[in-house]
C-alpha cells in the first residue's frame, strides 16, 4: 500500500508548521472509505504477489508509521489514520479510527499524544504553543515565508529610468528578529496559514522612522483583503522600544502580509522595520513538543515557551538548564548557545571621565571599564586601566550661566546676562536679553539635556550613558555593542522671537547650530532627529564616515515643545567582539537662539515705550526699525522690508527685489507629513499641533496615490520647504546667482517674454550649505486656462538635478498679458438697404487675457450700389459722346489747315519762278467756287509736324489765309 500525504512546512518557526507530524491534515475526499477499500485491494494484491515470489512483506511496527488526521468533513467529522513513514514497506497497519472534533486542540504547554488521542504535557525543555504556531528564530528565513519585491510607479519620470535594483530587496533575517528593507522599494513578506478555527496573530515590532510606510494586512484565499482596515497601518514606537500589533484571523485561509515602502529624497531610509515573535493562533492541534533553542531553557513540565540563559551562561538545544563558563577564563552575551575565552584587556576596554567641579574650580579625569567587562588583565600582553584622580581646572560656565564662587552653574537670573567667565548683570536700558542656550564647555550635562543607549537586538547597554563629557567636548560612550545606538537629547519648551524682532518679516522663529565631527574606521552614522510635540521623531539629517569638523545649523518655523536627538551607531551590524570601540563623534558646541525659558549672554537693543509706560521694550509694529538715535520704532521706506536677523538701525530696511513691494502678510503653500490617513483640508481645518505640516512660498512632499500599491488614502511624507524668502520677479534669466538655463525648456512659441519668479529658503543641509533655491518660470499659454499645468525640466524629473536648485514651468492662460486696443481688427460687412455692419475680431492667435473687451458691432448708414452705378453709366456715356463729336471737329478742322498749307506754299513757290501761262483764268460753268485740292507725294503727320518746324526755325514767317485775287467781274 502507498499513500501520499503534503508535506507540512518545514522552517525554524515553532507549532504545527514546523512539525514533522501534526498540524496541517491530509486533503482527504469525502468518499475516503472507497480509497481506503482500494488501498486494502492494493496491499493484498501486493501480499499475493509477494507471496508468490516468496518476499512476504513484515508487518508494521510503531515506529514505522505514524497518525494524522482527514479533512473535516460537512458535519465537522474526522478520522485518524496510519501513514507510513517514508522509504518504508510494511504490512497490517492499525485500521482508522474516529477522530476528535475538528475544533478540539490541547492547550499551551500540551500535545495531542496521537496513539491514545489525549493532550499530554510536554516534558522539560521542550515547550508547545497547543493550537498556535510561532516564529522566534530569524538566522534564516523560515519555511512558509516569501518575499516581494517591487518599485513604486510614479508619475516622475519615464518608464526606462526606473530603478531595477528591486530585485535584490527584501526582508533580510538578523537571529532574534527579521529586518525590512531599507530603500525605495516595496517588499511584502507573506506567510500563508491555514485556520482550522478563529484565532488571531501576535507580532513585535520596531518602526521609529516615518521615512517608511509599514502595513500589515490580510488576505483571503481569493486575494480579497480582510476587513481589518483599521489595523492595516501600523503604529510607530519610540526609539528603543518593542511595540506589539494583533489581529483576529477568522477560520480558514489568511494571508499574512507585512509591507514597507521607502521613501528616499536623496538619503537612504535610515532606519528600518524590525519584526520579531510572531505567533499565529488557532492552526490546528500539534501532536510533539519543540525543544528549546540553543542559548534558551525550559525548567518546568507543561511549559508554552523557553527562557533566555542569563549571561556567563549557556545551553544547547533542548536544554533543561544552563550551564555556567568558567568565569575567570570564559564569558558568553545572554542567549549563547557556548562560552567564548575572554581577551587581554586593551586600550578599547576602558574610558574616562570627568567629575563635576568641587569648590576650587577642579574636575577629575575618572577611567572606568566598560561593563560588563570581558577582557582579562592578568594576562602578559594586556594593560593597565590608568590610575585615576587627576585634577584639572575646571572649564568655565557656559554663557548665561554663573557660579559666583561655587562648584556649580546656575542661570542668570531673568533680565540678566553672562558670559559664562563673569557675574550676571542687568541689561542696560533700551536693551533686553537674547534668550536662547549655547552650550560649548562641557564639564557636566545640562539639565535639559540627557543621555542614554539602547540596541534593537539585546539590552547590554541599558541603564548606560551613550555620552559623556570631555571638557570642551562631549562625546559618544562605550556602549555594550558596538552596533548599539547611543542617544544625546536636547528638550526646549517652545521658541519665542524678542520683542524687538516680532515685527520682521518672516516664518523664522529660532535655530539651532550645532558644531561636530566623527571619527570612524566602519560604516558609523550619526543622526540628527526632530521630536514636535513628542509626537514621533524624524531623521533631519545623517552623516556617515568620517567627517572633519563642521556646523550644522536647523531653522524652527514653528513654536511648539522640540526634542533634538543626536544618536551615533558605530556599524548596524552585530559584532561577537569590540572592533569600533575607538569609532567616536564629538560635539563641540550646541547653540539654540530664542529659546523659550532660554538664559541670555547678551543683550539686543529694543524700542522703548512712551513716557507713561516707563523704560520697558515694547514691540514695533510690523515693518518698523528701532531708530538708533532715540530708540523709537520707525516705519521702514517703501519698497523696503525688514530683516528677519535686525531690527536695528535703518539698514535694517532691506529694499525689494525687482518687480516687488513690500505688503503686510503673505500667502503661504501648505505641504503635510500624514503617515496615517490624514487630508490636508483636515489637518488645516483641525489642528494646530500637527506636527508635519509646513508652510512657505514653495514646499514639497512625497505623495503616494490612493490608488498606488493598495494605499487606502493619499498619503504624503518628508515636507520641506524649498522657499521662504521672495526674492523678485523679472523677465530676465538671472537673479543673485540664480539662473534658468535657456534649454532646460522649450522655447515660447510667442514673443511674449516669460516671466520669472525668484525664491530662497534659509534651510541648510550637508548637501546645500548655502539652501535651496526655487525659479519659477510663468509662460503665457491660451490653450491652458486657470490654473494651468505646472511641469519640470526634462533632464530633472524631479524638479531639481542635484537636490539644492528647483526649477518649474508654469503654463497659463493667466500669465498673458492683458488685453488693449491692438490685440483686435475691424471688418466692414456689405452695405444692405442703406445700412452697413463693422465687426471686431482678435487677432489670431490670442495671446492676451482680460483687461478690455471687444466692441460691440457698429451699424452705420450707405448709400446702394445701384445708383452710383446709373450715375456712373451716364457719365461715362456723355464723356463717350463728346470725345467722338471733338475728334470729328478736329478732324475736320486739320483738313482745312492742310489745304491752306498746301496753297501758301504753292503761292510762294510761284513769286521765285515763273510758271507757264494760264490758259484761262475763268471758272467754268459748274465748276466750285473752290479749287480742288490735289495731294501728292503725302507726307504723315509726323513728318508734317516736323517740317514745320523746321520752317519755323529757318524761316520765321507767319501765315495768313488768303483769299481769292479773282475781280468778280472776271
């Protein structure tokens, strides 16, 4: 007989899923009698023809074969069957038996002892979660689980210039806990379970940063998600500390999902999400206890889970106890599975300190080991801890405190000042106090200052200082590990500008500056952290390496109870052994300006009030300088607004940029920080101590859709403002060194100038030490109206090439200039019945907005065409007329010309010669009075024109018509 059954997942996870027979059954069909029959069929086919051949099969042992249950059937039935175990053949296996109800489970500490079917207690070290699994070990990545990876789709960018290194992201197992990634990917880990009943699931957890999303939720079998909506975002926890998240499961099939997102702008997601214990409720029976894990113990019978061995000692798997190293020669961290010797005591062993100041202005250099201690001294190559007790002059106050003879610092009183190295005194008048701390010896931590270590993985460094003072320093700690975090915290109540500067311009409250530098031989980080209202703390700013010593400085837009965190983590990898002891940073001096219940070490000069009010400084109005002569508040001039820095003098009064004025107020864009399911509209409408909402004239945050990777609501993270100061607006390319190159967009297709906004913001980082700058092209564009489209240059996605110089275009109709007198053209229609139509039109294409209005069509009187048309057909019929009865005049006229020409010349040809005498000089009867005119050799009118004058010229003679010399009488 072989029968076939699914093997159950195999991991380092503890309960059923990891059991080598319990838990999950066996996908048994209703008809599982028919199979049986033919598996009995089957065997005893094989006995015959094992008889036949002579092998007969032996018979079955308890050891070959071993119990599980079938599939519940539709009354909530099972049966227990015998399954041999594998690579082994035997005969007569114990028939089925009706097995316990399908919801029946033993309790914590028990097991289902299959052979009888009855709950027995599990044995010392060995442990039983009864109907629940649970995964303490992360050395490698349990049975069962999975990971997925994927970038989150953005509408920045094309598709071709999209990471691909997701393919190697993914939850990664550290030992005691698994890790989530730490880049800008989405990485699920799954685990799928089968639930025989309701139950629930447990987990530990670590989220301090908000740079990343963490969710957890649940699917069903169909890839629907469960209605566990409000249990899908999980909570952050403080730095340090262990948070616990459950969920109810329902019976059947859930799929587990823990998801993180990063979101990076130039930096890696420091901090990761750490997972550790997760117990899942309500699998099914189990029928054998777990031993206890190396380095764990359990003493007692009935046990649900092993405890960890106390340090110096050690177990093995399924310890009842732990067994002690020897101490001189040996030590082992708490939960070692064995001892290691302990080394020769070296430098890296040990520090030093210094003790508070005694009453003649002395401090002593204490040496100390680092606890616990692990090293030996006695023996040949190691060394000495120093001798202490060395006494050294104690440094000075810091300013605004005093000591007036005494061992210790206190503050000046209010109204006072110090310079740390004299007594407090009054401020003189017409000056108040700048409040604020300025931190630079470092004999004693401040009192609103405190210090402290903790590591995700063990609790070496508990009760720890993570810094301690060095006179002119103060520096990291020894700590326990050397991957632990050693945490510095600075509180102030709030931040309050002088009364003196509440009338400049601005959204500056205060700053904090901050000088350091980190000596490292590994991967070292220092991280510099906002706490708004103890609200959740965010990483500013970190620094790995080495670094040469330098400031930082953090502007406060906001007034509100701040918690600056200084942390320092030499390698985040576990080490057996100190490495990096010798890795330090070191702090020089800490500096926060108008600081609420803050001391002062000078003071600022102010306005005074009227006479009535005596000598007290009173506030300008907005936009007044303090006059220097009488210390009065005076207007600033047009076109001028006042420093953020100095009220002080008429150079307070900065004049404005090209294209400005200065005008009270200003409007100012909103960005929110909301990693849970916030709307701006909401946290604008309902609070004011949300601690992730800024605003400037420019801001950013990173928005992840609703509808992106299963994400309920739009979510934004990292709001920072990228412009407070307005710096003018002009048509020009270039302003105080900001400048928008000509192919970073494409050119205007009118001749209409684009005009350009300029920004700056006063925040610095490490990458932008002079702060980000912002230029905002305005470009007319009809086609675009309202608000129109704002886009970034092609070569810059995001909007900035290199994280400092943010440059956009915005197309508008708005951004056309407004309409006159020449941006339209008249057109006359025809003339109809006397009357005539003129319309006006735009100019094509439109490139204005506004300002005047098309006319209205103009209706004028005139006059038809059809009557100048008879007007001018009798016209040009008399000019036709006439021009025909003038030629036939003329014509007429130089006929008789030419015949009186003809006769002069005749007559005068005559008196130079003498001619044959007539024969009669009569006129005969019928002939005309007038003689014929005989033309020969006829000349054109050119020619005749010509010879006369010629005549004329020669000659000179004038003619004269003459008349016949006939008598009448003849």
């Amino acid at each position: 007989m072989l029968l076939l059954r699914p093997g159950p997942a195999r991991g380092r996870g503890r309960g059923p899923a990891g059991a080598p027979r319990g838990g999950l059954s066996l996908s048994w069909s209703p008809a599982w009698i028919c199979c049986w029959a033919l598996a009995g069929c089957q065997a005893a086919w094989a006995g015959d023809l094992s008889s036949s051949s002579g092998r007969p099969l032996p018979p079955c042992q308890e050891k070959d074969y071993h119990f599980e249950y079938t599939e519940c059937d539709s009354s909530g039935s099972r049966w227990r069957v015998a399954i041999p175990n594998a690579a082994v053949d035997c005969s007569g296996l114990p028939d089925p038996v009706r097995g316990k109800e399908c919801t029946f489970s033993c309790a914590s500490g028990e097991y289902l002892e299959m052979k009888n079917q009855v709950c027995s207690k599990c044995g010392e070290g060995t442990y039983s979660l009864g109907s629940g699994i649970k995964f303490d070990e992360w050395d490698e990545l349990p049975a069962g689980f999975s990971n997925v990876a994927t970038f989150m789709d953005t509408v920045v960018g094309p598709s071709d210039t999209r990471p691909d290194g997701c393919n190697n992201s993914s939850w990664i197992p550290r030992g005691n806990y698994i890790e989530s990634n730490r880049d800008d990917c989405t990485v699920s880990l799954i685990y799928a379970v089968h639930l025989k009943k309701s139950g629930y699931v447990f987990f530990e957890y670590q989220y301090v940063d908000n740079n990343i999303f963490f969710e957890f939720f649940i699917q069903n079998d169909q890839c629907q998600e469960m209605d566990t909506a409000a249990d899908k975002w999980v909570k952050l926890t403080d730095n340090g500390e262990w948070g616990s998240h459950s969920v109810m499961l329902k019976a059947g099939t859930n799929i587990l999902y823990w998801r993180t997102t990063g979101i990076l702008m130039g930096s890696k997601a420091v901090k990761p999400v750490l997972v550790k214990n997760i117990t899942i409720e309500g699998v099914a029976y189990t029928s054998e206890c777990f031993p206890c894990k190396p380095g764990t113990f359990s003493n007692k019978p009935g046990s649900f889970n092993c405890q960890v061995c106390p340090r110096n000692t050690y177990s093995q798997k399924g310890a009842k106890e732990c067994i002690k190293c020897a101490e001189d020669s040996q030590f082992s961290e708490e939960g070692s599975s064995e001892c290691m010797a302990r080394p020769p005591c070296t430098t890296k062993d040990y520090f030093q300190i210094h003790t508070p100041c005694d009453k003649d202005g002395k401090t002593q250099v204490m040496y100390k080991w680092i606890e616990p201690k692990i090293c030996r001294e006695d023996l040949t190559d190691a060394i000495r801890l120093p001798p202490s007790g060395e006494k050294k002059d104690c440094p000075p106050c810091n300013p605004g405190f005093y000591n007036n003879g005494s061992s210790s610092c206190h503050p000046c009183p209010p109204g006072m000042f110090s310079d740390g190295t004299k007594e407090c005194r009054q401020c003189p008048a017409g000056t108040e106090p700048a409040l604020g701390f300025e931190y630079k010896w470092w004999n004693v931590l401040p009192g609103n200052m405190k210090t402290s270590c903790f590591n995700v993985g063990n609790s070496k460094c508990d009760g720890m200082n993570g810094w301690e003072v060095a006179g002119d320093h103060i520096q990291s700690g020894a700590g326990g590990s050397d991957n632990d975090y050693l945490i510095l915290n600075l509180h102030i109540p709030g931040f309050k500008p002088p009364t003196s500067m509440t009338g400049a311009m601005g959204s500056e409250l205060g700053r904090i500056t901050f000088v350091f530098e980190t000596l490292c031989s590994a991967d070292c980080v220092l991280y510099f952290m906002v706490d708004i209202n103890r609200k959740s703390t965010n990483v500013v700013e970190s620094w790995g390496g080495t670094k040469e010593k330098q400031a930082y400085t953090h502007v406060i837009f906001k007034n509100a109870t701040f918690t600056f965190t200084w942390a320092f983590q030499r390698t985040n990898q576990g080490q057996d052994n100190r490495r990096f002891i010798n890795d330090m940073v070191k702090i020089y001096s800490i500096t926060a300006t108008n600081a609420v219940d803050g001391v002062a070490s000078s003071c600022r000069a102010c306005a005074l009030g009227s006479e009535q009010s005596g000598s007290s400084c009173v506030p300008c109005p907005p936009g007044h300088y303090i006059e220097k002569e009488t210390n009065q508040c005076e207007e600033c001039p047009p076109d001028t607004y006042l420093s953020i820095h100095q009220v002080y003098g008429k150079e307070a009064c900065i004049p404005c940029g090209p294209g400005s004025r200065s005008t009270q107020g200003k409007k100012m864009a909103l960005c929110a920080n909301n990693i849970t399911d916030f709307t701006v509209k909401e946290v604008v409408a309902g609070s004011d101590d949300y601690t992730g909402l800024v605003g400037a004239y420019v801001c950013q945050s990173t928005i992840i859709p609703s509808e992106s990777k299963g994400f309920r609501a739009a979510l934004s993270s990292q709001s920072i403002i990228l412009a407070d100061t307005f710096l003018g607006v002009t048509v020009e390319t270039t302003l105080q060194n900001i400048n928008i190159k000509e192919d970073m967009f494409p050119v205007p297709p009118s001749q209409i100038p684009d005009v350009h906004f300029f920004y700056k913001s006063s925040t610095t980082t490490t990458s932008c030490v002079n702060g980000r700058s912002t230029a905002v092209k305005i470009r007319c564009n009809p086609a675009k109206p309202g608000a129109g489209v704002l886009s970034v240059p092609s070569k810059c996605p995001a909007g900035t090439c290199d994280g400092c110089a943010f440059y956009f275009l915005w197309e508008s109709a708005e951004a056309c200039p407004l309409c006159t007198e020449h941006d339209f053209h008249e057109i006359e229609g025809a003339c109809k019945r006397g009357f005539q139509e003129t319309l006006y039109v735009w100019n094509e294409p439109k490139w204005c907005i506004k300002g005047i209005s098309l006319p209205e069509k103009k209706l004028s009187t005139c006059e038809t065409v059809d009557f100048w048309l008879k007007v001018g057909a009798g016209v040009g019929a008399f000019t036709a007329v006439l021009l025909v009865a003038l030629t036939c005049y003329f014509w007429k006229k130089n006929q008789k010309l030419e015949y009186k020409y003809s006769k002069l010349v005749m007559t005068t040809n005559s008196k130079e010669c003498e001619l044959p005498a007539a024969d009669s000089c009569a006129i005969m009867e019928g002939e005309d009075n007038e003689e014929e005119v005989v033309y020969s050799n006829k000349q054109s009118l050119l020619g005749k024109l010509k010879s006369l004058a010629t005549k004329e010229k020669e000659d000179h003679f004038e003619s004269v018509q003459l008349k016949s010399a006939r008598s009448p009488n003849i």
